[in-house]
C-alpha cells in the first residue's frame, strides 16, 4: 500500500509492507533525512566539497586553542580525569601530514610510582623513522587502566588536538601498547579501529575483546612463549589461531601477523621493535565495504559508517552492513536502530541507492548530500577521510499483534 501524504508543504512518501512473523522477525523503518531548504537536498559533489573544507577549517580553528593549552601543560584534562603526555618527533613531515604512535605503558593495578616508572620505561622503548610518538600516562591506576572509561573521549581528543598541533594525518595513526598497555590494545584496537592504520599488542591479555570487529584493521601481537602469568602465552596464541580462520573465512581481511617467542618471558627483549615498520606500511582504510561491529561494553554510537541510538545500544549487539556499488545490504542486525553515513567515496549519490535487510528491499531512493550531516560528521571527529554527506535511519520494532510492518520514506 502506498500512502502520499501532503503537509505543511512537507512530502512524505511512505510505502508499508506487512511481514509474515515467521520469516521476518523486525519491524524495518528506513527514514531519509534531508535538509527542509530545497537547495540542500539538491547539493552537488562540488558543493558538498566546498562545504566541508570550510567546516574543517572552521573546526580546527575551534580545537586550536584548547589543544595548545593542553600541549603546554603535557595534559589533558576530561571531567574528572588529567592524561599527562609526552612527545617525541621523528623525520621530516611528509606531504600529506605526520603519523602518529600512541604507545601505552605497563602497569596496572599498582602503586601510582611503579606506573611512574612504566610511563618512563615506555618513553624509550620504541623509535620511529618518521612521526610522533605520543607516550600518556595512565590517568588512572588499575588493572584496566586504558580501556575503562574515559579512556575512548581521551585518545580521540588526542588525535583531534594532534591534527592541529603537528599537521598529523588521520589515516596514518597507529595503537601499541606494552603489558598492561597490551590490554587496552586489546580492547581498544577493536572498539576503535575506525581511528588506527593498524594496531601492535605487546604481552598483553585479550580478555573478551571482540574480535570480529578487527576485520578491517591489521593487527599484530606479540608474546613471549614463557609468559605464563595470567595464561597470557596460551591466549595470545589462541588469538593467532582464531584470526588465522577468519582471514580464510574473509578473504582479504583481517590481516594480522603473531609472534610468539618460546624463550622469551615477559619482556621479549626489544624483539617486539620490527612492530614499528610493518604499522608504518599501513593507511587506515577509513571507508570499508563490509562492516562487521559487535557493541563492547563501552558504547560507541558510530564506528566506521555506521551507526545506533546510544540510548539503545547494548553490550554484545552485533551488525554485518556490505555495500557493492550502490546496493547496501544488511546481512546481520539486532540494534534497535541502526544508522547508514554516506559520501560519494563510498556510494555514487547521484543515483539510487537500495538497502536490502533480510533478502526484503526496504530502500530505493537518491540520498540528498546533506550540509548538517557534512557538519555533524566533522564536529564529531574532524577526520577529512570520515565526512559524511547522507544518512539513512533503519528502525526495528515488533508491532503490538505479532505483525511486522515495514515502512520506507523521504521527508523534506
């Protein structure tokens, strides 16, 4: 059935399909949000362009001043939590901007001065040929020290504020961490792998970090084969194994390599250092075309192009979004919500673009590039590789009866 609506000069084109309960279990809302002003539902790629570059300048004039108070201070502070940092830089600038090293330190749950020391150890460790090796001191003195909160709000305020104080390019960033700095590379690598090139976890413990959501972000760890302590010499294999089968199951992802020392204790001795070029050798890939994202325990609105309701996400929700071309394909979903970004380097919005959520197409319509979306996507993360232009909104939802409607719209 197809319904037109006229109101208020608004169109709204709704078309609602009923479902069989037994074949699909989910209510599917795509909702197209444009601008009301007609000539932003109509803006070219050029425009678009023109649109963001003036919106990241205007941005990064906003992080300038608060990013050369922090880098004064060696600090950043968020609410209740100070992050003391230290710089080194390596090699000429390259064209296209600095790489950067954030390098977390061991530790833990210890008295503040035995991570004192692990800061300073980490401050030696590694050498770069070119770029910025950014070394924080843990704002906080326990076992999961960098991948509790607030630690995601303080590494991404990190690269924002690296992006303007040392022309730092957003595609060659790159986690390491040794220890308990292996920890959080171990959480925060997967939770966060729109933000790294790649990602090196050094005689750290994997825990329940989620190891699908690596599929796109080259990952490499080390071990030493006589570090028993927490079983972290079994488990770092383990974690070998398992991304061995899954770069079969996904050919051409989840690239990784394990290095497993069977002499070695918990230090390895510097033999970890050959992590620094191979995560030289990788550029983020910013736009995959195949997204898999389970939600960790700290939650994320928005990882690569993708995206939920906060308010709505839960621990262990999982999402497979694919694009070919300009045809997106739900694979898997269980949020509530779930958010598609666009932009010409992912789609062509100039034409059609389809969604298809459980073998039903729910979406057939141009996407208009959006100016609030450009600005939404720039004040969130400043990245020039992630603005978006589009989004399209899918919404899951039971009907009071047992029956499944499916609506799709445009509204201006």
């Amino acid at each position: 059935m197809i319904i037109l609506l006229n109101l208020a000069n608004k169109n709204i084109l709704m078309t609602k399909t009923y479902f069989d309960l037994k074949t699909c279990t989910l209510l599917i809302l795509a909702t197209l949000f444009t601008i009301s002003a007609l000539a932003q539902t109509k803006l070219s790629r050029k425009k678009t362009d023109e649109i963001a570059a003036t919106e990241l300048k205007a941005q990064m004039e906003l992080q300038k001043p608060k990013a050369e108070a922090e880098w004064a201070a060696h600090q950043i502070q968020y609410k209740n939590f100070t992050m003391k940092f230290t710089t080194q830089i390596f090699g000429d600038k390259p064209a296209g901007g600095r790489s950067l090293y954030i390098s977390l330190h061991g530790g833990g749950g210890a008295p503040a001065k035995l991570n004192d020391q692990q800061w300073e150890n980490q401050k030696k460790l590694y050498k770069l040929k070119e770029g910025i090796y950014f070394v924080p001191r843990a704002p906080m003195d326990a076992w999961n020290m960098w991948h509790d909160y607030p630690m995601d709000e303080l590494l991404t305020e990190v690269i924002k504020s690296e992006i303007v104080m040392d022309d730092v390019n957003p595609d060659k960033v790159y986690l390491m961490g040794y220890s308990a700095g292996g920890d959080g590379v171990f959480q925060l690598a997967p939770r966060l792998p729109d933000y790294w090139a790649a990602a090196s976890m050094m005689a750290g413990h994997p825990g329940d970090a989620q190891i699908l959501n690596l599929k796109n972000l080259p990952f490499m760890a080390f071990v030493g084969g006589k570090d028993a302590a927490y079983h972290r010499n079994e488990l770092v294999a383990q974690w070998g194994k398992r991304l061995d089968s899954l770069q079969t199951v996904y050919p051409g992802s989840f690239t990784h390599e394990t290095h497993v020392y069977p002499d070695m204790p918990h230090w390895m001795n510097r033999k970890d250092t050959i992590a620094v070029p191979w995560l030289a050798s990788y550029t983020r890939n910013a736009l995959p075309k195949d997204v898999i994202w389970i939600q960790d325990d700290i939650l994320r609105d928005q990882f690569y192009w993708l995206g939920t309701d906060i308010t709505t996400a839960k621990k262990g929700l999982k999402v497979r979004v694919a694009i070919n071309g300009n045809d997106i394909t739900v694979i898997e979903n269980e949020n509530e919500a779930l958010y598609i970004y666009l932009n010409d380097n992912l789609v062509n919005l100039d034409k059609k673009v389809t969604v298809t959520v459980n073998g039903k197409q729910v979406f057939n319509k141009k996407v208009p590039r959006s100016a609030t979306v450009i600005k939404e996507s720039i004040s969130a993360r400043m990245d020039k590789s992630l603005i978006f232009t589009g989004k399209i909104i899918l919404r899951s939802k039971v009907g009071e009866h047992g029956d499944i409607f499916g609506y799709t719209g445009a509204v201006k």
